[in-house]
C-alpha cells in the first residue's frame, strides 16, 4: 500500500471524522461532498 493510500483510506472516519478513501475506490453508492451537498444532503464545504 503507497502512503498516499494510506493517507486517504480511512473507513471508519477515525482520523477525520468521516469515512476517506482514496479516488475512485470508495463503495458503490457513496456520493462525493460535492454531489450530496447540491442534494441537499450535507452543508457545502468551504476550501
């Protein structure tokens, strides 16, 4: 597993508080921030 991986997989959200996963390896059916928050699923996140 490379570190940048590593870094980026965390699906318990123990480090950041909500499940990460590396690009394009998260579970089918899990939307990105982006696309839930224009769902209004989540509050948009600023950068």
């Amino acid at each position: 597993m490379g570190a940048a991986y590593a870094k980026c997989y965390d699906p318990s959200g123990a480090r950041y508080g909500v499940p990460t996963f590396p690009w394009r390896l998260a579970p089918d059916g899990l939307a990105p921030v982006a696309s839930s928050a224009r769902r209004g699923c989540v509050r948009a996140v600023s950068r």
